[in-house]
C-alpha cells in the first residue's frame, strides 16, 4: 500500500497532468475575441462551469503578481495587435501563460510544470498569428493607403505649381506676342509716314523745280544770281 507521502504525489502529478490537457485542448480551440471583450473569462474546462471564474482569478492573480513584481517574463511574441507571454513566479514553480489584446490582459492559463507551459506558449502563439493575419493585412494596406495618399497630395502639389508655370508662361508669351504685334504695327506705321513724308518731299521739290523753271523761261531771273539764293543786302 502507498503510504500518505506517495499518494500525496502522486495525487499532485496526475492533477498537472489533467490540467496540461485540459489546457492545451482549450489553445486547440480558441477563437479571436473582439476588442470589446478584453476581459473575458476563459471558456469553461471539461465542462466545469467553476473554470470561468478560476479564470477570473487567475487573470487577478497575475496582474497582482506583475504588481508585486513577483513574476518574470521568460518569453513574449506579438501578432499584430495581439500578444502571449510566458512568465515564471519568482517564489515557486507555477507558470503563467497570458494572452493580451492591444496591451490588455483577457486570458491567463496557470501550470506547475514549465514543460506543459512551453507546450501552451507554443500553440497560443500559433493561434494569435492566425487572429492576427487579416489584422496585420488590414495594417500594412493602411499603412499602403497613407503612403499612396501622401504621395497623391505631393502629384498634386508638384502638379499645381507646373500648372501655375504653365499659366504664367502663357500668359506671358501671350504679352510678348502682343508686345510684338503692337510694334510691328507702329514699325508699319512709321515707314508709311516715313513714305508719306519722303513722298511729300519729292512732291515739293519738283514743284520747286518747275516754278523755278517758269521764273527762268519768263525772263525773271537775274543773270550771275542762283534762283534758289535767298536776297541778300546791297553793298553800298
């Protein structure tokens, strides 16, 4: 027979061991939990309606260990917006494995072997990748759309200010081009007046020419005295 030493541990071991199962059967079937329900106890073990509240208290129970400064991380792995940690309690051998959501603690599994804690850490953080995935694309395309819309807003600053260049270099070849009729315009004006004028001159010069040419065929003009000398004062 075993005495009460033996049965005492023995007693212990197959309670871990119920417990690692247990445990590792609830990660296998996990769900995501929405932002809402941070806080949520931990689905009932083996149909034990007690298991939501021990999860109650071990989610307390932690939280006044880390306040406590009792416990020490061992690991911890982020999936996006989700989180699991494994820790180790500084005064026995108890580990916890804990889920958090957007830095807040929802879920706190609690072992006595470091072995099954692994094992849990292991699949819960395989779990969270897969919460995390369509959070993680929802991210990065985010993070695609700001990059994109920046680079729309620079298109179409740099492409305002082309356009501004653009108008003002119409605008000015259009003043240049006018500026260039305008003097062409007054450039064929002056040389009709430059004709007109050179025209008129001719004009008068002939006439001149023919009324001196009457004044010399009608006897008028004076000998030894050009027709065109102005009069000049006698000599006395």
């Amino acid at each position: 027979m075993l005495n009460n030493s033996c049965r005492a541990t023995l007693l212990a071991s197959l309670t871990g061991l119920t417990l690692s199962l247990s445990a590792a059967g609830a990660f296998a079937a996990a769900e995501p939990v929405p932002p809402s329900a941070a806080l949520a106890p931990l689905t009932a073990v083996g149909g034990n309606p007690r298991a939501s509240a021990a999860s109650l208290g071990l989610v307390s129970e932690l939280q006044q260990r880390l306040r406590d400064r009792s416990v020490r991380e061992l690991r911890t792995s982020y999936n996006g917006d989700y989180g699991t940690t494994l820790m180790l309690a500084d005064d026995q051998v108890v580990c916890y494995v804990a889920l958090f959501y957007q830095k807040n603690l929802w879920r706190v599994f609690r072992f006595e072997s470091i072995g099954a804690a692994e094992q849990a850490y292991r699949q819960v953080t395989q779990q969270s990748a897969a919460w995390a995935s369509d959070d993680i694309r929802r991210q990065v395309l985010a993070s695609q759309k700001r990059a994109f819309d920046k680079a729309l807003q620079e298109t179409e600053a740099r492409a305002n200010a082309l356009n501004e260049d653009v108008r003002v270099m119409q605008a000015q070849r259009q003043r240049i081009a006018e500026e260039q009729k305008a003097s062409r315009i007054e450039v064929q004006s002056a040389e009709i007046e430059s004709r007109a004028s050179r025209l008129r001159l001719e004009q008068l010069q002939e006439q001149i020419r023919r009324m001196e040419s009457s004044l010399s065929d009608a006897g008028l003009a004076i000998p030894g005295v050009p027709s065109n000398s102005n009069d000049r004062p006698l000599r006395r």
